[in-house]
C-alpha cells in the first residue's frame, strides 16, 4: 500500500484538534522577534510551516519525503 500526503492529511495525529493544538502550542511558546529564522524540520506538507511564515517569522522547511516537499510547494502556489 502506497501511502500519500492526502491519506496523512485524514490521521489524526497529522490533522484536527489534537494537531492544532500542537501548532498553537508551538507559536505560542516561541519566544523570538518577528522576521527571526526558523527551522521547520519534517515539515510534511507545510502546516506549521505556512503558519510561522504567517506569523511573521522567515522559515525554511526541510523534510525527507519527497512526497511532503511536493504537497507543500503544490500549496505555497495556493497560498
């Protein structure tokens, strides 16, 4: 069985409240000035990632699957 970002997008430990409890949780504990550098390591498809650029921060995603890096260059085009 071929897994893809699509399916991992549907596991709870991917998505939904638990997930995004730990993205806020994340933000909210970074204790550095906006445009600082971040590291997003496994970032997967992004969410973090988008969110901390969001957020004002300047960072960089790295990740091993190559699967991950073009779901998330698929998604900065969207964004």
């Amino acid at each position: 069985m071929k897994l893809n970002y699509k399916d991992l997008e549907k596991d709870p430990v991917f998505s939904g409240p638990k997930h995004e409890f730990r993205q806020r949780l994340i933000l909210s504990m970074l204790n550095l000035s906006k445009g600082s550098k971040v590291l997003d390591t496994g970032c997967g498809v992004g969410n973090l990632f988008f969110k901390l650029v969001k957020n004002g921060y300047d960072a960089m995603g790295i990740d091993l699957s190559d699967i991950n890096i073009r779901a998330l260059k698929n998604n900065a085009k969207s964004k």
